[in-house]
C-alpha cells in the first residue's frame, strides 16, 4: 500500500479487484531547456493506488494533463512505470511473454479517438476478425462470421451483417466508437480500460455508448476504469470516483457521495465547472489559475497554488488521504483537526510561500528519447 494510501471502494466493490495498482509512479525524462535542468522529469502519475473489481465501474476524473492517459497506459502495460506495483488477481505479474500476452488479452483499453483507432481501408468484419484469428479465439468462414455477428449484437450494431460489411467512413462516431469496444471485447478481456471513449463524440450519441459500458459492467462482470474529464458523466455511469489532480488521487470514494459531498476543494472545482442547468449563477471556482506544471510540481500539496482554504502548511507538507466517509477518502490538509495557528494562516495570492504557480504558462519541455520501446 503507498503512503499516500489506496483508492476508497465504494458500495459496488466486495468482490476482489481483478487489478490493483500500488504506488504507480511515470516520471518521463524530459530534455535539457532554460527551465528544464538536466536529469528533468515531467512526475505524470505519482504514488497512484487504485483497485478495479469485476462488475465494477472506476472513473479516474481530471483536468487536460492531470495524468489519466498515463495512468490508463500503465494499467494496460504499455508502458513501464519507474515504481510501484501492478496485481492480476491479487498475485504479481511475472515477466514472462507467455503472462504479457495473456495480460494483453485479458486487459483491453479502448481510446478516445474512434476515427483514428480504426484502419479505413478495412471493413468492420476485418477490424473484429483480426483478433479473433490471431488469440485463436474462432476458427475460419461460418464459425468466424458469427462470432463477428455475436460481437456487433453485444455492442447493439444491428443488423450484424450490415454493419460487418460497412467501411469506418460509412459510420457515425458512436458507431465507430462502438466498433472498437466491440474489438475490445473479441478478445473476451476481463477489464476494460476506457480513455475518454465518448469525448470525441457528439452529445446526443455519448449516452448510448455510456450505457453500453453499464450493459458491459452488468451483464458481463467486466471490470471497468472510465477515464474522463468530465465528472457529470462518471456521476451517471460510474460506482466509485477517483479524482486526480497533478499526477496524484486527491479524492475517492463512491460516485454519489464523492458528487454529493465532495471533500476536496479540487473536486468542488470540477463540480463547480460541470455543466448545470438547475444553476441560476456561474461557477464561483471556474477560471481559478491552470493545472501546475508537472516538471516542477507545486511543494506540499500540489493544489495549494489554486485553493481557496490554501494554508501555510499546504505550501510545503504533502497531506496524506484521510477518511472522510464510508469507503471516501480525501488527501486535504482541512481534515486534519490538530494543526496550530500557524499551520491554519492562510496562503494570500501572491505570498511569497506559494510554489509552481503560474509556470503552466511556459511551454512544456520535449520529450528526451528514450533507449528502446517500453513494452
Ligand atoms: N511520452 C511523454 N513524454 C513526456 N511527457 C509526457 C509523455 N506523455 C505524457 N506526458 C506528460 O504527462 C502529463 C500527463 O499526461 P496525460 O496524457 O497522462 O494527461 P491526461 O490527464 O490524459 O490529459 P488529457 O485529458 O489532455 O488527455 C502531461 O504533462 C503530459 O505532457
Ligand atoms: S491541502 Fe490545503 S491547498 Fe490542498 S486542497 Fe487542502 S486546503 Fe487546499
Ligand atoms: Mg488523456
């Protein structure tokens, strides 16, 4: 467990995690500039713990640059964290390539961009085809083409055959975003990792790709990570809410209270920001300073130079993840009861206590090559 301690669980998860993070760090090597000294690091995900059980919906919520692609991508293998722990059903994962393929099988992530995910010159029934062939999951003509038409009836294409033969061009964004859960799924993976799968799509067609994702959780146990910025909709589909701010978890716990009773000042942010149609008035925290930059991270904790309650002591002492719920936890120094005067006086803008503030205006540093491809 890390120090910073493991994402709360919410009501939905007794059952074992299929995966579990501990402590997963990505510190990308950065090239030498002005700002950047040599040895720097952009610190994308830092000390993050997370479980992920079957039948279960995680949303990792956050700003642009808040770390949640890297952490999908750490989750799914693709890259290699600089520390911490990843767990398949409670046990390690041994580095064998007969364990990374069946990982490979067994955790699929589905990305943002349906338009680019899916190869034009090829028809649906290629894109699903593919990789039933290749793990050997159907043999060839008939048995092939009605795992493709099983496929496109659990992700509601229907009718199949119509559908199979269409061309990505010849689909709408939903469909094409459904075409690739469906390929996704062909592999009859366990966990599901959804990077922003309905962000790139129009707003009349993201609820049927969001109660897609519920049918998945319900009728097929799958184990579900949906990552997305925006937190109205990880409030409908998801059971438990990880909010992430600046590389770490500041806040998690079961989705309906995480929005009803949001315990970090970050979290009000987002809250505050979503999209409200009940609100008389505009947000009060919208347009509050820009996430830090991840090179130099803000000292203590990292949202100090944008909160509001900021105190002396957010400016330089991390605040560890304190329950303040059942199954709710949050990393904030105001739940801390015994903090002196001094610890309380609060951070006025521009005092000279307060750190990183403002560099997000500077231009991030290029990645430094790295030796080799991460696997
Ligand atoms: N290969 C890389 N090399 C260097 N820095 C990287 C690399 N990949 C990501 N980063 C940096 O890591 C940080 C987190 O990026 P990430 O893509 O994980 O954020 P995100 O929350 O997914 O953002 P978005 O909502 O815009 O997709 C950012 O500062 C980004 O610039
Ligand atoms: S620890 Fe301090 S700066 Fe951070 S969110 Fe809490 S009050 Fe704000
Ligand atoms: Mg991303």
């Amino acid at each position: 467990m890390s120090a910073r301690g493991p994402v709360a669980a919410g009501p939905a998860t007794a059952s074992a995690p299929l995966l579990e993070a501990r402590g997963l760090t990505k510190h990308f090597p950065v090239r030498k500039t002005r700002l950047a000294p040599r040895g720097a690091v952009v610190h994308a995900v830092d000390d993050v713990s997370l479980a992920l059980p079957a039948g279960s919906v995680t949303a990792i919520v956050g700003e642009s640059g808040s770390g949640k692609s890297t952490l999908a991508k750490l989750l799914a293998r693709l890259i290699r964290p600089t520390s911490g722990q990843l767990l398949l059903d409670g046990g390690d994962i041994p580095p064998t390539s007969r364990v990374r393929r069946s990982y490979a099988r067994q955790v699929q992530l589905v990305l943002q961009d349906p338009f680019s995910s899916l190869n034009p010159v090829h028809d649906v029934r290629y894109h699903l085809a593919r990789p039933l062939k290749v793990h050997r999951l159907a043999g060839q003509g008939g048995d092939l083409d009605q795992s493709v038409a099983d496929l496109l009836e659990r992700v509601a294409l229907l009718p199949a055959a119509q559908f199979a033969a269409k061309y990505p061009h010849e689909l709408s964004g939903g469909q094409r975003q459904r075409v690739a859960i469906a390929r996704a799924l062909a592999v009859a993976p366990r966990i599901l990792l959804a990077d922003e799968p309905v962000s790139m799509l129009d707003v009349s067609i993201r609820l049927g790709v969001l109660n897609l994702l519920a049918d998945l959780r319900e009728r097929d146990g799958l184990a579900i990570a949906y990552v997305t910025h925006d937190i109205a909709s990880a409030r409908y589909l998801a059971d438990v809410i990880a909010v992430m701010y600046a590389g770490q978890i500041v806040e998690s716990g079961p989705a309906g209270s995480v929005t009803d009773q949001p315990a970090h000042p970050y979290t009000q942010l987002l809250l505050s920001a979503a999209p409200d149609p009940d609100r008389a008035q505009a947000p009060a925290l919208r347009g509050r300073g820009a996430p830090p930059n991840l090179v130099t991270p803000p000292a203590g904790c990292r949202f100090h130079p944008r909160c509001p309650h900021a105190m002396r002591i957010c400016a330089d002492t991390p605040p560890a993840m304190t329950q303040v719920a059942a199954g709710h936890a949050s990393a904030c120094w105001l739940h801390a009861p015994d903090l002196d005067r001094l610890q309380r006086s609060p951070l006025a803008p521009g005092d000279p206590h307060i750190s990183g503030a403002g560099e997000r205006a500077a231009p991030p540093p290029p990645p430094a090559p790295e030796p080799g491809k991460e696997t």
